[in-house]
C-alpha cells in the first residue's frame, strides 16, 4: 500500500470520525424542536452536547486540510463543483456555533426563541446537504479531462443524492434521539428512547433503499460486507433501544454511520471523484494525490498529533458523562 492510499484511507477515518461525533450533535439540534416541549428541555438537550459540540467540528477541520494537502486535485475540484452547498454548510456552522453560546445571553423570550429556530435549522440543513454532497461524489459528477466540474448546481439535485440526503438527516437525528436518551433523566429520557425507535425504523426504510441501490451500481464485495455491517448494527440498535440499553444503542448508531460511511469509500476507490462524462477523466488517488514527500510529512506529523487530540477528547467526553435533567438547571439569567 502507497502513502496516498494510506492517506485515501486516512480521510475516510476523519470523515467516519466526524459523522459520528457531529452526527448526534445535529440530531440534538434537530430534537430541540421535534422533542422538547418546553424551553427548559431544550435547555437540557442543548447541554447534553454544550461541552462537546466544538470539538466535535475539529474532525471537520482536521478531514478538509487533510484533503487539502493529500488531494489537492480532489480539494480543488471538490470545493469548485460544490462551492454553493459547501458554502451553505459553513454558513450554517458559523451561525450554529454563534447560536449556542448567545441564545443564554439575554432573558427576553423573542432572544431566545430566534436563537433556538437558527439552531434548529442550522442543524437539520447540513446533515441533510452532507448526505446530498457524499451521494453525488459516489455517483459521479460531471468533470472534463481539465480535472474541472462543468456541471451546474442542479446536475447535484438528482433523486440518488436527495435520497441521500434524507438518509444523513434521518440517521443523524436517530443518533441524537438515542444519545438524547443516553445522557437524560425522567421524561425526556423516555420520550426520546419513544422517538428513536421511530425514527430507527425511518431511518432503515431509506437506508436500505439508498445502500441497495449503491452496491448495485458501483459497489463490489467489500462494500456488500460494510451494507451487511451498517444494517446489521441499526437493527440491533433500534432493538437495544426497545430494550432501554441506551449505551448500546449509541454504540451500535454509530457503528452504523461507520459502516455506511466506510461503504461509500470502498466503493470509490482508487476513485476520489469519479467522473460522470468519462471514467478515464475521473480524479483517482494517484492523478489527484501530492507528492510522496509531502504525505511522508504529513504521515509523521498525523502520527503525533493524531492520538494527542484523540486523548484529549476522549478525556472530555469522561468528564462531561453523567446524566442530566430539568432539574440540574441553573435558574435562568
């Protein structure tokens, strides 16, 4: 195995990595208006990832410079062809991040009621556009012998990646409902276990249709094992979540996030990009790579930085790992 295909692996991990930990913190954002009843619910399911929610975003930092440096053919022609949704995700992320820690500023009701509808919604539009954008580089876009994408934002409107869309959504809040029941008490906790088991069986409606219709197009057998995995564990997490077995259940959702991700991966490669015009022009790990110097640093600097930043988040989620109620909060400003 050559370094870009370590890195081509490397990247898949940070994504995996960041659709886990970010994807019930979307699912959170969602809930807030789907499950909470009141204002002091949304004010525990908010603090349920109030401590992690930032660090969470890291894995999305860290998995576009790895992009950038590795792939730059792949960054280019990625960040060109998506530039109108990508760019809709960082706007939702800036204000997403502007609402958790303004909406406590000021008591007046209409403050607070904007902050959570921008929390909301800038929850729920990139987990869906996650799922759009994912969807269309498995399928293929339209790139020329340029490197360059020559289609237009409506090419990316297609009933495959809108499918995919709807999965990332629907799974993503599954996982927030079942680490919502994970981190309450009372009521709130067994509404949430009520809805997930909802949600879960949504979720595995449209995850079987878009993963079938994957592995019938371009996948091979080792993506047919990743589907196996990926049905397999969300199965048996809606069961564990009937049960009340909430840490498995969280644990199971994300082994199902893993596989699912892992099988788009296992299905591009050697592809980064494929190409919808012509197979030669796709962008592969070799024509879209950097040189083997620079990943031969990159590999050296991953090595020590990489487990650093994982131990420290883990650490985090150690400290911030009891339950909490309505009855936990301070009274409100």
């Amino acid at each position: 195995m050559q370094l870009h295909d370590v890195w081509f692996v490397l990247i898949a991990v940070l994504w995996i990595g960041y659709f886990f930990l970010e994807g019930f913190d979307f699912g959170i954002g969602v809930l807030t208006k789907l499950l909470a009843r009141d204002r002091a619910e949304k004010r525990v399911l908010i603090n349920t990832i109030g401590p992690v929610w930032d660090g969470n975003e890291v894995w999305l930092l860290t998995a576009g410079g790895a992009t950038f440096a590795a792939f730059p053919e792949w960054y280019a022609t990625l960040f060109s062809g998506f530039y109108l949704p990508l760019l809709l995700i960082l706007l939702c992320l800036i204000v997403r991040g502007v609402a958790f820690e303004y909406r406590h500023k000021r008591s007046e009701d209409r403050w607070q009621t904007n902050w959570e509808h921008a929390i909301f919604w800038t929850s729920l539009i990139p987990a869906f556009l996650w799922g759009v954008a994912f969807a269309n580089i498995v399928r293929g876009v339209k790139i020329d012998q340029h490197m360059e994408y020559v289609g237009s934002l409506f090419d990316l409107l297609n009933v495959y990646s809108l499918l995919g869309g709807l999965v990332t959504l629907t799974l993503f809040t599954f996982h927030g409902a079942v680490f919502a029941a994970l981190k309450t008490v009372g009521d709130i906790r067994e509404r949430s276990r009520a809805l997930a088991t909802r949600l879960g069986v949504l979720t595995a409606v449209l995850a079987l249709a878009f993963l079938l219709w994957t592995q019938a197009s371009r996948g091979d057998g080792r993506s047919l094992i990743a589907l196996a995995v990926a049905v397999a564990a969300l199965v048996a997490a809606i069961g564990c979540n009937l049960a009340g077995r909430e840490g498995w259940s969280f644990a199971l959702s994300g082994i199902t996030i893993a596989a699912a991700v892992a099988m788009l991966f296992l299905t591009l490669f050697p592809n980064v990009m494929p190409s919808s015009l012509n197979e030669a022009w796709s962008l592969t790990v070799t024509n879209a790579s950097s040189t083997p110097y620079t990943l031969k640093i990159m590999t050296w600097c991953a090595g020590v930085a990489a487990p650093l930043v994982m131990l420290y988040q883990g650490w985090t989620y150690w400290v911030f790992r009891k339950r909490i109620g309505t009855q936990h909060l301070a009274d409100a400003h």
